[in-house]
C-alpha cells in the first residue's frame, strides 16, 4: 500500500471535509409538494443523505427557510428537522438565499470557499444563490440527486445553466467518497457505509 501524505485538506482542489460547507435552502412542504423532476421520498431521503453526510464529516451547515416568519409558509418539514438536530435556521423573504444578509454572513463565518450545495427549486432557489456565490469566488457543487424541479426540463435547464457557468455537479455518492478519499480513516468508514446503504422508511412530510 502506498498511499500519498495527505495534501492539505483546506486547498485541496478535491472536495475534502476542511474546506466544504453544506447549504440547504427550503426544504419545505409547499416547494416539496411542487417538485416533479423526482419522487418525493427519493427526493428526502436524498437530501437527508447529503445531510448526513455532512454530519459524518464534521461540515458546517447552513440552513434557510423562506416566509417562515410573514406566515405564508411552513418550516423545514418534521423529517428533515430531526436529522439535522439543532442546527439554526436562517428565514428570509428573498428567493435568492444569496440577497438576505443574514444568510451570506453564515456562510462567510464558515470559512469554506467549497460550498455543497442543496436547494429547492433547482430553477430558482439553487440556482440563483450558485451564480452569485460563483461570481464571488466560490467554488460551486450542487448535488443533483438531492435537488428538484417544478418539471424535469427545469430541473435540468437549471443545471446546465449552473454548469456552464462554472458549477461542479456531485451526487451523494461522489460527495461521501471525495470526503472518504482514503479508507486508511478508518474513523469514519462505519458512518460512511450506514449512510450509503441505509434502506429506507415511509416519509412524511407533516410528522
């Protein structure tokens, strides 16, 4: 066996657990009941995934909400809230996560110029926070089975749209892997491969 030194985890080209945030912008029922791109439970087991993923790895979370606050809709659904814990959320009236105040602060705060990110829908609330955070300098990874769209050819116009503009496109098995990189850490393998082949239950949105 004759694995490299590791390179350094904070500019690392690759995804690595140091230089990586996750963001997860409205996760609630009324865009979920919308998305037509994936089944709805794939769709939150999904995202649930990316999540733990995360959590295995020691990556910051942001999450967001919109029009919690003015009543008009519902926060993250009961599911996703408990496996995300006590993680604080962030509620905004602007679409585009990346024109509320509060939300670009966090995501400075966390240092990371790799943000993972997962949003509903892909044509608006995805999209429009990963073109600003590309005109900034960041580094952009959206995770295309954790996300959807109003309709298939939303979902996927808006990622084209993303990508062409300098988006790197993942998926949960990419991300857990560019995380892993070497199964000589051995610390978070047991974790990795729960999450990865975890079998599913019956999900809802209310509870």
């Amino acid at each position: 066996m004759t694995s490299l030194a590791r390179r350094d985890p904070v500019t690392d080209a690759l995804l690595t657990p140091e230089n990586s945030a996750l963001l997860v912008i409205d996760y609630q029922a009324t865009q979920i009941q919308s998305i037509q791109s994936i089944a709805h439970p794939t769709l939150l087991r999904n995202v649930a995934m990316t999540i733990q993923l995360a959590q295995i790895y020691h990556v910051p979370i942001v999450l967001s909400t919109v029009n919690v606050a003015t009543g008009r809709n519902k926060d993250t659904v009961p599911y996703l809230k408990r496996v995300l814990g006590d993680i604080p959320s962030i509620d905004r009236t602007n679409i585009n996560a990346w024109e509320d105040g509060d939300f670009v602060k966090a995501v400075k705060a966390t240092g990371r110029k790799h943000l993972v990110m997962a949003a509903l829908w892909t044509e608006a609330c995805l999209t429009f926070p990963a073109l600003d955070a590309l005109r900034e300098g960041y580094s952009v990874h959206p995770v295309v089975d954790a996300v959807g769209g109003t309709s298939k050819v939303a979902h996927e116009t808006a990622l084209r749209r993303m990508e062409q503009a300098g988006a790197e496109l993942t998926t949960n098995a990419q991300l857990a892997c560019e995380w892993q990189r070497d199964w000589n850490r051995t610390d978070t393998v047991p974790d990795f491969v729960k999450t990865m082949f975890a079998a599913g239950d019956f999900i809802s949105l209310e509870a």
